[in-house]
C-alpha cells in the first residue's frame, strides 16, 4: 500500500472526509509524494532517574506475576484486574495510555471498548497492530497506572508514583524505537510535565533517548471530533521520526533488542 492511500484510509478510520478526484482517476499516473512532515529537533527534558529497587532487574514474567498481585496503593482493593499492556514485548512502537476503564478493568487490557476501536483503526492505517505481529508491525500498548481508580477518577499523584516503576521498567525492557504518550496524565508521568497537550504536540521529545511523541488519548478524540486531524498529524510526525532514525533510541550503534 502506498502511503498516499494509507493516508487517506487513516483519515477515513478516523473519522474524517477525504475528497480525492485525482486519486480516484489516476492512483498510479499521478503519484502524490509523501505528507512533508517536518520533524524539529528533539525537545531537552529534565534527567530523569532509572529504575530503582527490586523492579529494576526484573525480567519480563517477574514483572507481569509482580503487578498482577500488587497491593503498593490503595487501587488494588476496588481493581478486579491489574492491566499489565499488551503486545509484543520487542516491538518497535509503544502506546501509554492512562489508566484502566470499567471494561478495562474487567477484561484486564489497556485500550477496549470505542476508544479501544479508534486507537485500532489508527494502528491500522499505520499498519501496526496489537494482535500478533512481528515486532515491526506489533505495537505494545501500557497504561501509567495498572489498576482503575473506582468511578473512573482522576489517577492520584502518590498512585502514579507507586505505579510508575513498572511502566518505567517496562520501557527499558520493550525499548521501543518511538513512544506514544496518550493523554494528560501520560505526559506527565512520562515528560515530567504538566503542560497542556496542545502545547506538547507537534514536536519530538525524548525519555530516557527514545523519541517520543504526544497525542490526544483516542477517548478524549471521541469526545473532540475537530482534533482527530492532530492527532494525525502526531502519527506522522512519530512514523517520520522512524523514518530519519531508524534505530533504538536514536543511537546509530543501538542494536535490536
Ligand atoms: S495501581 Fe499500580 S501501584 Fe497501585 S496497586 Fe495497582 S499495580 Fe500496584
């Protein structure tokens, strides 16, 4: 598939019009190049610690059975699942939401119901996917906290710093080649920074050397129709980003996991 016609299929996955004559006339004469999506120069965040403690040497299976029967904040007495992500733990591009939902909760994994859909339907216009896949194609998906807060609250600042160490720790295991922040409280855990998310898009930041990138959360966009084309706009500038620096971490030396 070319990327004129991915293009137009993700706008259409998401929600938006798309009036092509010329395409529909001559979709091989008249190739349109790719979207001129400038990727500024990665934003300098604060140094920020690695993993400390007993979180930071556990393997992948020590860290899932780990969060599973966590109990370090009070969300672990209303959850009926911990949800640890989904995806494949080598893949190149990883997602982190917020925190879990009522169906989230009680499927145990990050993304379903209609936000769910739509961040589907955005992967796959990227062709990326949370199913199977080769770690190219797979995504992995992580929320910051691993358990709802009941009614759907807001996530408590002492809740996202008990949580943090597993998301942070699932990162330098996946080390994916680009990371997507979704939402506000993404950012903040992620970026240290509680700026709104408009102000944050439109450029490459870093955590810990991968790039990352900022976006509305797909339940916000479902909610705010009129920002779904920004949200374009932030896959674009995150698959360029892949297309420039190809490598993990934007070290030219950095091997595949
Ligand atoms: S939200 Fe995180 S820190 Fe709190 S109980 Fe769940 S897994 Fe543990």
């Amino acid at each position: 598939m070319s990327w004129t016609e991915r293009q137009r299929l993700m706008l259409r996955e998401m929600g938006l019009q798309v009036w092509s004559p010329a395409a529909e006339e001559a979709p091989l004469a008249a190739p349109v190049p790719p979207p001129a999506v400038a990727v500024p120069a990665p934003t300098v965040q604060p140094q920020r610690q690695a993993v400390t403690g007993p979180v930071a040497t556990m393997d992948w299976d020590t860290l899932r059975v780990t969060v599973a029967g966590c109990q370090a904040c009070t969300l672990c007495s209303s959850r009926r699942n911990t949800v640890f992500g989904v995806g494949n733990p080598n893949a190149h591009w990883m997602i982190v939401g917020e925190a879990p939902g009522e169906q989230e909760d009680l499927k145990g994994e990050p993304f379903v119901g209609p936000a769910g859909q739509l961040l589907d339907n955005m992967l796959r216009a990227l062709q990326l996917t949370r199913s199977e896949a080769e770690p190219e194609r797979q995504v992995f998906i992580a929320n910051t906290l691993k358990c709802r807060p009941p009614r759907n609250r807001n996530p408590e600042p002492a809740e996202l710093a008990q949580c943090e160490p597993y998301l942070m720790r699932q990162i330098e295991l996946v080390q994916p080649k680009i990371i997507l922040a979704m939402g506000r409280f993404a950012v903040q855990s992620l970026l240290r920074s509680s700026e709104p998310i408009g102000r944050l898009r439109g450029r490459v930041h870093q955590y810990q050397g991968v790039p990352l990138v900022v976006t509305y959360h797909p339940a916000y966009l479902l909610r705010n129709p009129s920002d779904k084309a920004r949200a374009w706009d932030d896959l674009c500038l995150a698959l360029e980003r892949l297309r420039v620096a190809p490598v993990r971490g934007g070290d030219p030396g950095a091997g595949a996991a």
